[in-house]
C-alpha cells in the first residue's frame, strides 16, 4: 500500500487522504444520531405500563373532545387533575420512535408533541410521580379508524414541532449509506490501480525467489562478474577507502534467454534485498512522458525501500543514440540518464540498478552518455559444447526416474550449437511432453524429435502428399546441397565413413512441408562451429548454398529451375560480398568498404563496379565447379531421390547407407 501511495501523484494522493476523512467523518456522524435515537427510543418505551387486552388500556375515548395543550406537558400535569395519560408512538426507524401524549383532564383530551428534553424529564418524573400510574401505552397500528383519522390531523398541526432526534432520523441513514459508498468506492478505485498499472510495479521479496545461482550451469566466467557486484556491494565502505564510490549500476547485455534474469534475481537474493522487475518495453503508459512517469514512480518506490534492486529488461531502445526519434522515447531515456547519474542522495546510494538489453556496443551503436553510467558491464553469451551438455544433464536429472539411462546426447548438443539455456530448457520439455503422449520413456531419439519440433516447427505431409513434381524437384533441390557437401567431407576424411558422419552437418532430409518459412521441405543441420572461415571454407559454403539450384539445372535444364532456391541466392550473394567487398579477397588491395556504409559515408547498397565484376567472376565459377561436381553424382542423384520420394524422409545414418550400397552395386 505504502509502494503504491508513494508513486501516485499529488492530486490521487489528496483524492484518496479526503475521502478517507469524509469516510471517518460520515461514518462517525452517523454512529452518533444513531446513540440519540437508540437513547430516545429507550426513554419512550420507558414510558409504557402493564396492561391486559379488554382492560380498555388499548382504546381511546371516542366521545372525549380533542384540544391542543398549551405550555408544556409536564406544567399540565402537575397543575390540572389527571385521569389518564396516553402515549402514542409509531417506530420511525429500527431504533426511532415517533410519539404524541394525550391527557385526559376534566371531560378533554390535550395533546402534545414533546420535546426530546421534555420526554427525558417526563420519563424520570413518571417513575416516582402520582401520575406515573395513569401512563398507558399504545401502539398507533393498533388504533381505530377514527383514532387513526384523529392522529393525521394531529400530524398536520404537530409537523412542524416534532423533536430533532426524529427530524434528524434521515440523517442518520443518509449518513450511514454515503459512509458505505466512500468505502466501496475508495475499494474499487484502489482494487482497479492494484489489478492494472501498479501489478507490474511490486518488489519480490528475496525469500520469494526460486533456485539460487548454483541452478545456473557452466557460464562461471559470467558467474564470477556477478560475484564482483556481490563483493562490492558488501563491502562498500572499503572500496570508498579506494576512491570506488560511484552508484551501483550494471549493465547486462547478451542473447535472449541466456539468464541475465536469473542471474540478477540470484544476485538480490544472496544479498538479502527485495527486487523489482520491469520491462523497459513497457514503460510507455500511451499517454505523454508516460515512460518518464513510470521510470519516476520506479524510482520513488526504491526510494522508500532504500536498499533494494532494481532490474530494467528489454532495454534495447533506452541504450539507442538519442535524436531523431520520437521525442518522448529521448524523454524516457534523459530520465533514466538522471536516475542513473553519479550524484545521488543517502537515500540512493544503496539502489542498484541492472539494465538488461539484448545487443552490446560492439554489436550496434549505443548512447555514450548512457554508457558512461555503468561502471561495471556484464556480456552474457551463448553456452558453449560442455555447457550444453551440462545444462541438458541439469535439466534430464529433475526427471531422471523418466529418463532411460546411458543417453548418448552427442548428436543433440551439436544440433543446439548457438542455441541458449532457455532453448535447451524448451527441448527437454518437448521430450518430457511427447514421452508422455507416447507413453515410453525420455531417450535419444525423442530428444532429437523435440529438437526438431523447437528448432524446425511443426512438419506435416499433407501440404506436399498430392504435389508429386513438387515433392521431386525439392528432393533434387536438397540432394544437390548433401552431395556437394558430402564430396568436400570425402575428399578431406579420405572416406572415413565414421567420421564423416560425425562431421557432416546434415542430420535430415526431409520433403514435409515446414510452415514456419513456407517451405515444402526441410533440411535439418548443426550449426557450425567454426567461428573463423579461411577462403576455402567461404567457397565451400558457396558451393553447398548452389548445389540447389546446379542439381535442378541438370535434371530439368536451365528452364526448369525454380524459385525455391532464391534464399540460397540470397546468402551466396552476401557470403561473396563479405569475402570481396569487407575481407579484399580476389583483389590485389584489403580494403573493407562495407565499413565506410556503416559509419555513414557510402550506401552499402551500392556496390562499385570492380566489387561487382569480382563477385559475378567467383559466383560464375564456383557454380560451374558446382555442376562438374554433381554432373559426376547424377545417377546417384536419381537413385536417392527415388529413396526420399519413397520413405518421405531420410536420415543422415540411413542416407551414408545408401551412398555406400549403391557404390558397392
């Protein structure tokens, strides 16, 4: 509630502070008319004495006039003979009773409509007095009707006499009913604020949070940063000693789904502190400097906490060059640029801050004022071969009573190369999902499945099971790049079989439809791990990306050949590029022009004449290289796409087979 009131603004603050007064005030109001009239209720039924029906206690004299009394009641009695008083009462409200008094005096009857100080008296004086025993009491539903025709017209001339505690009877109800509506309304106004915008501003408390930085596998390099933080923050006061007294802000960069996440709600648990997670992308409320808003509200909810944690994910726009933009995303970012600033209050110096985005300086251009703000930066990365293996034996031990033993999971983490911890997390949870549709246990084969199903998509036969030339011309398509490949792996292995099927990147082929990117067939591959490629390996990608559209060419000749192979013309020409235009490769100078459309003074899209000619040269030849290579593999073409036509899919185990056979044949 506190988190709440104090990121509100001045005017909801004074709205919420009045009407929890008018709530206290009505409500008090009302409890007080309520005592009178329960007093003043008291007093008149202390007016009643015993009597019997048929007694004539119950009945009025018809034949006796009615005048009106002059003075007051009490005067009358004590100074004219009595034979009988009578109080007539009607109930107002639960506890408010309306009363007239008539007395009956020498042949009359006097009425009279007392006061409420006038009824207190009369009621203390009827206990002791001699005319205490004429009192009777009689409810005005059970008079006659021409008692009740009496009483109206005694209604007319008392109207304007009647005691204030009945006047003031309404009031009392008005009073409670408005104090029950501030209520409700107070409610839903703070049951609204809590359920909407204010739901994504709540700190979590460190016993709330799961895990502990011992669930994060591998990644100790990453580790060991965070621990810096941990360290001076603990012992700030020792590092001040070495002039290290700025705020403590911490950037976090990487890939999605590498843990920066965990990692900081870890970090404000070993530190004992609550935490407030909020996407940057959400800052923006719709209305103007609603990111600023939010990013002030933020800061006032630390404030109060005074020692605490605040992480700011998805900040990618924040960390962006300001101008030229939209002018209210620079005013959320010159807010965070003050939040994060050097000069702080007391109050400030223990927040840390933890800004997440997905991209680093050394990726895409980012703020320098921003920047300046982190003293410390963390750079998350992907896991690499035994990090994998560690995280995927991490999450299969969490099931391991459904695991079958002695996985051999080598297969599964080449195929993950590049892939994060959250990618891995989501493949065991597809295989853990289809063991269970299956009803078997989790094993190799359906890791690999749910590889397939998380990496690919979803397949199915359908969309291709009727289009047979189509289903032919992407069998060709696919083989082209196989053979291509498996000719370069031969040649370097002096056919090894064994490890060229440890070492080809295909895994599958497959010709169901993948509508993930509209394709009617699928090869599923590794991904390569070699981050530094020398020209031969660029001319061996080339080679793979054309043994598509060179395999179509000699099977349906020039005028066959389709669009399916646009995407791998697509990379061929940016491979090409990269090696000519940026590496100087082909050419006599090592100069990188890509880098001059980068920092502003080219269009990267122009491509000068000599870089053109280079690429058209290398691209002519390394497609004819292509099609002498497939030219000799033609009849094992044809024998394999009989195969895949035939099973639908193959392989890379099933397909070395083929090879093989159709060699010793």
């Amino acid at each position: 509630m506190l988190d709440w009131f104090v990121i509100q603004s001045l005017l909801v603050r004074l709205g919420v502070l009045v009407m929890a007064v008018l709530i206290l005030l009505t409500g008090i109001y009302s409890v007080s008319l309520i005592s009178k009239q329960a007093a003043v209720s008291r007093q008149v039924k202390a007016m009643a004495v015993e009597g019997k029906a048929g007694e004539g206690v119950w009945s009025l004299d018809d034949k006796l006039p009615v005048v009106f009394g002059a003075g007051s009641v009490l005067s009358f009695i004590e100074t004219h003979p009595v034979a009988r008083i009578t109080v007539i009462y009607e109930p107002l409200m639960w506890n408010v009773s309306e009363r007239m008094i008539l007395v009956e005096s020498q042949d009359k009857r006097y009425a009279y409509y007392p006061s409420d100080l006038e009824t207190r008296i009369f009621t203390d004086k009827a206990v002791t007095a001699p005319w205490g025993s004429k009192l009777v009491f009689i409810p005005r539903g059970e008079l006659s009707p021409g008692n009740l025709e009496l009483f109206e017209r005694l209604d007319q001339r008392f109207a304007n006499a009647r005691p204030q505690s009945e006047k003031d009877g309404w009031k009392a109800g008005v009073s409670g009913v408005l104090s029950g509506a501030l209520s409700l309304a107070l409610l839903t106004f703070l049951y609204l604020h809590f359920k909407g915008q204010f739901k994504s501003l709540k700190f979590i408390e460190p016993a709330q949070v799961q895990g502990s930085i011992d669930d994060l596998v591998g990644m100790d390099d990453i580790k060991a940063e965070v621990a810096q933080i941990k360290d001076q923050y603990q012992r700030r006061a020792e590092y001040a000693e070495y002039g290290i007294v700025k705020p403590f802000n911490v950037m976090f960069s990487g890939p999605a789904g590498t843990g920066k996440t965990k990692l900081a709600s870890y970090l404000a648990k070993e530190l004992g502190l609550p935490i407030l997670f909020h996407s940057a992308a959400n800052l923006e409320t719709g209305f103007v400097a609603g990111g600023a808003n939010t990013l002030s509200r933020i800061m006032a909810m630390a404030r109060r906490r005074k020692k605490c944690v605040v992480f700011l994910d998805e900040a990618q726009d924040l960390f962006m060059k300001r101008g030229g933009r939209r002018k209210f995303d620079d005013d959320t970012a010159n807010t965070l640029l003050s939040v994060l600033d050097g000069v702080r209050s007391v109050n400030e110096a223990e927040i840390i801050w933890i800004v997440a985005s997905n991209f680093n300086s050394e990726t895409m251009q980012m703020d320098e004022a921003m920047l300046r703000r982190f003293q410390m930066k963390v750079d998350f990365r992907m896991p690499n071969r035994e990090e994998r293996l560690a995280i995927i034996g991490r999450y299969l031990s969490g099931r391991a009573d459904k695991v079958l033993p002695d996985l051999d999971l080598r297969h599964l983490v080449a195929v993950t190369e590049g892939r994060s911890p959250a990618d891995l997390e989501t493949i065991v949870n597809q295989a853990g999902i289809t063991a269970v549709q299956a009803g078997c246990m989790i094993g190799a084969d359906t890791l690999m499945q749910a590889a397939e199903r998380v990496l690919v998509g979803n397949v199915n036969t359908d969309t291709t099971v009727e289009r047979e030339r189509d289903r032919r011309i992407i069998a060709v398509h696919e083989w082209g790049h196989f053979l291509v490949d498996l000719a370069h792996e031969r040649k370097r292995t002096n056919d090894d079989w064994e490890l060229i099927l440890a070492d080809m990147k295909t895994i599958k082929i497959s010709l169901k439809a993948n509508p993930r990117n509209n394709a009617l067939g699928f090869v599923f591959h590794k991904q390569g791990t070699n981050l530094l490629k020398t020209k031969g390996d660029i001319e061996h990608d080339v080679r793979v990306l054309l043994g598509g559209m060179a395999n179509e060419e000699l099977f349906f000749g020039e005028e066959g050949t389709t669009n399916g192979a646009h995407n791998d013309i697509t990379r061929v020409t940016k491979l090409l590029h990269h090696a000519v235009a940026e590496m100087g490769m082909y050419r006599k100078t090592r100069l990188n022009f890509g880098a001059l459309a980068r920092d502003g003074q080219g269009d990267k899209s122009d491509v000068d004449e000599e870089t053109r000619s280079i690429m058209e040269e290398q691209s002519e030849r390394l497609y004819a290289e292509t099609r002498e290579i497939l030219a000799g593999l033609r009849s094992l073409t044809a024998h394999l796409v009989d195969k895949l036509l035939e099973g639908g899919e193959m392989g890379l185990e099933e397909a070395l087979f083929e090879i093989r056979s159709f060699e010793a044949s």
